[in-house]
C-alpha cells in the first residue's frame, strides 16, 4: 500500500529535487534517496560534522561542500569504512569537522550524488526541543485540545471525559470500575477485581491507542522533570527554554515554569490510579486504564464507545508514582506547596505499600485492549523509588534502601540504553545530580558510574560509520532503538555535564546526527525536522495517511525506528530479510517500526534540550 502523503520538495542549487511518495523501506524509494547522508536539520560550528556516503567504491573518493548558491566552499576525500554490518551496505565516511562558517542551504556531492540542505549554525536544536514537549498537550486526555494553541489541526473535543451520563456515546473516565475476575486472571491463575470506581479522567494517551499506563507514564514524566531539574545544578545549562511563557500549552503565563505545568497534567491522573484507604490493596496503583478491546484506526479518543475498565494494582506501577510522586514533590515545592505535599504523601503511601505487595506483578496475559506492560523483576524500580524519597526527604529508612540494592553499588547501566521496564538508570542520574545526604565518596562513584556508561558508547561509536550510539551486541535493532538511542545521548550528555569531555558533547552530537537524517533511509525520524522525515506513525488520532481529514503527528513526534522483529504484517510483508537500519517502514499501520509514544518524545526532550544548549 503507497502511503498517502504528498510529495516532498526540497529546493538545492537552484534544481527541484522530487522524492517520490514511496514509502520509506520500499524498494521504490530506496532508487531515489540521495547517498550522500547528513543530519538535515545542520551542524554546530564548533561540532563534529560527518557525513556517511553509500558507495560500492573501495577507494577513496573526492568530496565538495557547496553553499546555498551551488559554490564549493570546501572539499576533501572520503574515508573508506568498508560492509557496514547495520546497513549491509559499502560506506565511506567524509569528515568536514574543519568548516565553522554559519549558513543555511549547504549540501555535500560525492561519488555523483548530493545530500539534503542543512545549516551550520545554531538554533534548530531549540525548537526541536520545543516541539519535543509540545507533543504532550494534543496527547492529553480529558480536556479539548484549543486548535489557537496546539494548531488548527489538532482541535478535538476532551477525550474520556464525559460519558453516557453527559449524552455523549464516549465511556468517559470519570467512573471507571475494575476489569472483571476471568478477564484479569493472570498466567499463575490468580484473579482480581474489586467493587469500587474510580475517577481516572486526565493524564496523557500513551501512544496509538487510548489507553493510559502508569508505568510508561513513570518514565516519561520522570524524563520531563528531569529536563527541568538538571537546569537547577548543572552551570551553564538554561532554564530559558521551558519558561512561563515559551511552550503552547494552556496553562503559559501563570508563573510557573510551562514544563511543570505539562508535568502536572501526568501527575495528577496518578494520584487517581492510586487505591483508596479502606481498599484491600490501599496505597498500591493500579496498572493501567484503557478500553475492553482494541480499537480500529483512525478513531478520535471522543468518538470512542468502548467501555474503560481499571486494571490490577501492580507494584511496578506502585513505585513509579513513590518515585515520580517524590520527584515532583521538590521541583513543585517552589510553585504548589500544597500540590508538594500531596505528591510526597502519596508517594511515602504508595513506597510503604509496595513493600508490603512486593511481587504483585502484571499479568503477561492481560493484553487485550491494550499492552500488557508485565514486569516480573522490580528491583530496579525499588532502587529508583528509594534513591527519590531519599533525595527529597532525607530519611534514613530510604537511605538504608537504597544503600542494600545492588544498583547503587554496582553498575546500573545496559549498553543499549533504557526504558520502562528498566529504570536503575534515572535514579543513579538523579542521585549524582541532585545534592543529597550521601558521603562525598558516594557521590564521586555515583558520577563515575555515570561517566563510565557513556565511555563505553562513546567507544562503540568510534566504530560507527553512520555515528550510531545504538550498538546492540546482537547487531539488530530492537523495539524502539530511536528511543535507545535518544537514552544514550543523555547519558553521553550527563557525562560531559559532570566532566567537560569533548569526546562525550560529540558523541551525544553525532548520535543526533542518526536520527536527523545520518542513516542508512536518509530519512529524520522527528515529523517537522529535516527535508524527509518520518510523517505516518501509527496513531489512531495523527492519522493522515488513513483520513485526509485528520491530521499528521505533530512536528517534534519522535518514531519507534528500525526493529528487526518485525512484529506487524506490514512490516513483515515488507521488510523481510532487511539490514538492521533498514527494519523501518514509514506506514500508519507498521506499529512495530512506527509507532509514537510519550516516553520516546520525553527521552527526546530531555535530549534535545541539552542539544539546544550547545
């Protein structure tokens, strides 16, 4: 099936180059991308600036970079890289790290092929940040989403907010009872439900569905405050760029720094998944909330009948919100002491909890209607809640918590980055950041930890030829590995924070780079960003390429990116047989490639943030 999306026009040397609407990953389009790959957005003066060419040739091959008017301005020789593994593919590499000169329109020929345009210069990364935290108002449930603020595409009606009681066909969230016995028995034949309702409206929808998950909301609100929070203590970063006042959301120009507002929308919706007093699981959080069935594409949150039910508390979910729910409690301290106070309280609830429930894991099997998010090893998420309350409280019993995980003494960081189901990673980030009552000595292994973890991407990446940090051992790219990669930029990035290396602000570059356009698709990742970007993510509400009459993702959607699994019939249809950074198919239906999701575009902002300050 060709996508349906208009051609794309890109205006260099005064020729209009057409690229077809084929989908990325087809054959078809494969003929007319340019070989000459770069970032599309631009450059930094002071940054490395590489670019890989797709060559059969062996030699080295000569080079020109031309300004906007088609002069060359600077020339070299290529770097033969030989068979990549990631794109099964010959590659040289050209290397023109030497031209500083600001400018817009340049582009690279090689071998009898030219790149995209792109800038050297500064000031693209801002708005990419941006629109990387902007995509969380139109993803927000329970409120009409203003057309004058996120764009006039975007208007909607609230989501999950009335119901049949308000006339309305929408199963709204205000009242939500719990997912009956059979439907929730779990793999060990365990059964639950209780005999209450909960009022669960607001929060932000979790990807292409409606649902609303606690634990991938965790990560993504983390990731958002963490943003903000490494403004407090690193010199030199900016708070500028989350300011009252600098994002569209409608809360701007109230006082409060408009990042905190957005964070405040996730925040209070786990306050509601949290199990009332009198409960049999008082002070555990439920799972998730979501439909009783899959919806089709396309379908508008309002315009969705199906009946929403509340799922099994879990302790995963549980010490997300006493993590998440301490975090907050010291950023909103400033701006809502008594916001603060309600975070904290539940969150010392929801920690004591969870050490009284601390293997009430989700059930595999309960993935009808929505993902089942199961999580069996939740040591991780105890060192994270622990390592939080810590640093917000001081108190010894977290302290001593925290001191027995074999996270805080071992290495808490994978090489291929982190996600949801494994967050050791945020709290040793936030442990080193953040001033705390640790011993000195504590806090200088804390940062080496740190420093370390980015040592090792920054050695994997000197292999690269397309500049990747991704780099699984297996050599295939993995669900999400765009979200991987925009988690190993910010561990790169926090070490150059702690140490001023260069070698760690140019990996956390280059690895931008790839999903800019530095891959073996030619193709930027981010809607908006570049001259050919990833415009058709699954979605049942962003969806195009289904209703012309519905809109695209917003600009700053970050997409799932090559995964070699090929889990959906498009992309095994497809791709099959593909090189690993080629497993990617720009197609609303291909949720295992192209999928958008809130912790991918919050890895994203806390990664182009750091980005936009360079």
């Amino acid at each position: 099936m060709v996508k349906n999306t208009l051609l794309t026009v890109i205006a260099c040397v005064g020729i209009l180059l057409l690229i077809p609407a084929f989908p990325y990953g087809s054959a078809e389009e494969a003929e007319h991308r340019p070989r000459v790959l770069v970032n599309q957005l631009g450059y930094l003066p002071d940054g490395p600036k590489r670019a890989t060419l797709l060559t059969d040739a062996s030699e080295p091959l000569p080079w020109q970079l031309r300004d906007a008017q088609g002069e060359p301005v600077a020339s070299g020789t290529t770097k033969p890289a030989g068979l990549d593994p990631t794109a099964l593919t010959n590659v040289h590499v050209i290397d023109f790290t030497a031209f500083t000169d600001p400018g817009t329109g340049y582009h690279i020929a090689a071998d009898g092929s030219q790149s995209f345009p792109f800038a050297v210069g500064r000031g693209f990364y801002e708005a990419l940040a941006r629109d990387a935290v902007e995509y969380f108002y139109p993803a927000r449930s329970g409120i009409a989403i203003d057309g004058a603020i996120a764009g006039a595409a975007y208007t909607r009606p609230a989501g999950h907010l009335v119901g049949p009681g308000d006339g309305a066909a929408n199963k709204g969230d205000r009242d939500v009872p719990c997912l009956g016995a059979e439907a929730s028995r779990d793999a060990y034949g365990i059964s639950w439900t209780c005999d209450y309702s909960l009022d669960v409206t607001g929060g932000w929808y979790d990807a292409g569905d409606h649902g609303k998950y606690v634990v991938n909301g965790g990560i993504s609100v983390a990731q958002l405050m963490s943003a903000y929070e490494r403004t407090l203590y690193i010199d030199g970063a900016s708070r500028a760029l989350f300011a009252d006042g600098t994002l569209a959301i409608p809360e701007t120009g109230n006082g409060i720094p408009d990042i905190l507002d957005e964070i405040r929308w996730e925040l209070e919706f786990f306050l509601k998944m949290q199990v009332p007093d009198g409960e049999k699981l008082a002070g555990m959080v439920h799972h998730k909330v979501h439909d009783t069935d899959w919806i089709g594409l396309p379908l508008l949150p309002h315009e969705n009948t199906n009946p929403r039910a509340l799922h099994r508390p879990s302790t995963a979910a549980t010490l997300n919100l006493a993590a998440t729910g301490a975090q907050g409690a010291r950023l909103f301290r400033k701006f809502h002491p008594a916001f603060a106070d309600r975070l904290l309280m539940a969150a010392e609830r929801a920690y004591a909890a969870a050490k009284s429930n601390p293997d009430l894991y989700a059930p595999a099997t309960d993935s009808v209607g929505g993902g089942a998010y199961n999580d069996n090893d939740v040591s991780d998420e105890f060192y994270w809640a622990a390592a939080e309350l810590f640093i917000t409280t001081g108190d010894k019993a977290y302290r001593a918590d925290l001191e027995a995980s074999p996270y805080f003494t071992g290495d808490g960081f994978r090489d291929y980055g982190f996600d949801w189901g494994y967050v050791a990673p945020l709290a040793t980030l936030s442990l080193s950041l953040v001033p705390n009552g640790l011993p000195a000595d504590d806090m200088v292994r804390l940062r080496h930890s740190v420093i370390e973890a980015a040592r090792r991407v920054a050695d994997l990446q000197e292999d690269r030829a397309f500049g990747q940090i991704y780099a699984p051992a297996d050599g295939k790219y993995g669900w999400g590995s765009n979200h991987l990669t925009a988690q190993l930029g910010i561990i790169v990035a926090r070490a150059y924070d702690y140490t001023g290396d260069q070698r760690f602000r140019a990996a956390a570059l280059e690895g931008a780079d790839y999903l800019l356009g530095r891959n073996a698709l030619a193709l930027s990742y981010i809607t908006g960003h570049g001259s050919a970007y990833s415009q058709n993510q699954h979605s049942s509400w962003f969806a195009h390429q289904l209703d012309p009459s519905l809109p695209r993702p917003p600009n700053g959607a970050l997409a799932g990116g090559p995964n070699a699994w090929l889990h959906d019939a498009i992309a095994a249809e497809r791709l099959a047989g593909c090189a690993p950074q080629l497993c990617y198919i720009d197609d609303i239906e291909s949720w295992s490639t192209n999928e958008i999701t809130i912790n991918w575009n919050a890895a994203l902002t806390q990664f182009a943030a750091f980005l936009a300050e360079q």
